[in-house]
C-alpha cells in the first residue's frame, strides 16, 4: 500500500517519525513535505496529499499540523477526499470502519509519538465496512457534487 504524507512546520519532527514508523511496517510512503521549520501555509501541503489521494497517486494520506484542524479542513476541499482529524485510535479505526476516510490528520501540538502511531497504525489497517455505511458516505458525495454545481 502507498501512503502520503504531509505536513507543516508544526509537524516536521513528528512526520520524520512516522515515515520511519511506516516503512518499518512496511508501507511504501510518499513524503510531500515541508521538511524545515520554516513557517509555512499549511493548506498548501494538505492540497498537496489530498490530490494525490484524489488521483490515487497513493491509496490512503497521513497529513499533519499543530492542530491536525487546518490541513484537515484543507484536505476536504478537495473533490473525493473525506479527511479525519483524530487524537485516539478508536476514532481513526471507526473513520475507516463506518466513514471510509482516505485521509487521518492529528497535531504534532496536541498528541505524542506514540499515541500518533497508534492512530496511523490502526487508519491503514482498518477496512470500510461498507454495507448501511456505503449509503451513508455516498449521502456526503452528493452533498459535494449539490455544492459543485452552485
Ligand atoms: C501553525 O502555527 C498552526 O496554525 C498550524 O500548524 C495548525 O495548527 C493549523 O490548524
């Protein structure tokens, strides 16, 4: 599986920790920066993975800043994305479980490493149900494709 990953500079430290964590897992990451602590905009770096999610550049994103707020609202503005911001790994697991979320944000200022782990861990490894939820998630499409039009 391939997986994005993004951030600002809120978020370098952790970022180079996760993408050791995955590939220690065996994931093949694609790192769409930024990678100095020089201030940056973080909705240009959550567009970046979200496009790649969107384009299936990657199967699945990992985007990151103080909050995990502001790349995350970023992320869902691109057509197809459903990103979810999460500090625990049961609203991660669930997001894939009932959401089928392609993109898990959190913050570098609001969690640890280790709880960070856990949560991209449990979101990469967790399958979509489907089922009542596939209704559900397309019902949040539509509501993306009613707003294109206006
Ligand atoms: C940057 O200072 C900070 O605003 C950003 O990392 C993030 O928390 C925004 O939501």
């Amino acid at each position: 599986m391939k997986v994005g990953i993004a951030n600002d500079h809120a978020a370098v430290e952790m970022k180079n920790e996760i993408v050791k964590y995955l590939a220690s897992l065996g994931y093949e990451v694609i790192n769409y920066g930024t990678d100095t602590n020089e201030s940056v905009d973080y909705p240009v770096y959550g567009e970046k993975v979200a496009n790649a999610v969107a384009d299936h550049t990657v199967d699945l994103g990992v985007a990151i800043c103080g909050t995990g707020v502001g790349i995350g609202l970023a992320c869902n503005k691109v057509r197809g994305i459903r990103a979810c911001t999460c500090s625990e790994p049961y609203s991660a697991e669930y997001s894939r479980r009932h959401n089928n979320a392609n993109i898990i944000t959190f913050g570098a200022r609001v969690i640890g490493i280790e709880t960070a782990k856990q949560i991209v861990k449990v979101f990469l490894e967790t399958p979509f149900e489907g089922g009542r939820h596939q209704r559900r998630v397309d019902m949040i499409t539509d509501i993306e494709k009613r707003n294109e039009a206006k």
